[in-house]
C-alpha cells in the first residue's frame, strides 16, 4: 500500500472502490496528513431491516477514512493496521449524501489515533467515532 500515492484522492477511491469498499461506495474528495474528506450516497443495500443505515456501514466507514487517513500521515515508514473501532449512532438516516472527516487525535511512533464524524447534508452528526491504529515499519527501510 504505501507505494500508492495515498494523497491523490481519485487513487483512493479507486483503491476502496473493490470488495467490501464496493458496498460503501466512497468518493475520498480531499486527502492530507491531517486530514481525511470522503462522502457517500446512501443506498438501500446499506439498511438494516427496518430502513435506516445500517450501523455497521458507520463503523467500515469510519475505520476506512480513519485508515486511508493514517496511511497518508505514515507515509512511505510503512503500513497501518486498525486496531480498535468504537462508533457511536447518533441519528437514523435513510437516504442522502453523507460526508465521513478524519481528524487526527495523536500521532505518535507505535501507534495513531483518529476521529471520525459523519455528516449528513443538513451538517448535522449522524455518527462519530475513533480508531486507534498501530503503526508497522517497513523493516526493509529500517535496515533489518
């Protein structure tokens, strides 16, 4: 992943456009090292049986802008790899344009720490949420 250029938002969303990133279908519009833009249209193959968003599209939203968002940041050192997701559901949606934010909480040498808010076309918080992701060092260019 880090020989991507993680900083070109038409590559991302192409990179998150195949398996499970199909079911989300997020377009990244703006990617820095601080911080991390990317919107979606609700479909219904995201509702849960009683059509509103499902809570887990919340959660794979917000680990994958959270992701792309500390893979930007780490850069060329390595790759990132998530290692705890909480989410909180703070308002039903069942249709719309939604935008996911990452902003960063720490960035530290072992590990990272990102905030998520989801927005929906009103500005309002439909979601939030934070991943903690653990920094991996490519031991290539460390010299082992």
């Amino acid at each position: 992943m880090t020989d991507l250029p993680l900083h070109d938002p038409a590559t991302v969303t192409t990179l998150n456009a195949t398996g499970f990133g199909t079911a989300l279908g997020l377009e990244f519009t703006d990617i820095t090292a601080d911080q991390v833009r990317a919107r979606w249209t609700v479909t219904p193959n995201q509702h849960q049986p009683y059509g509103i968003v499902h809570g887990g599209v919340y959660c794979a939203v917000i680990e994958t802008v959270a992701s792309m968002a500390a893979a930007a940041w780490f850069g060329d050192r390595g790759n990132v790899v998530g290692v705890n997701n909480n989410t909180d559901f703070l308002r039903a949606t069942r249709e719309g344009t939604l935008t996911a934010v990452a902003t960063p909480v720490h960035r530290g040498r072992t590990q990272q720490l990102w905030r998520v808010a989801i927005t929906d076309e009103q500005d309002r918080t439909v979601a939030q949420g934070q991943v903690r992701l653990a920094n991996i060092p490519d031991s290539d260019r460390l010299g082992h």
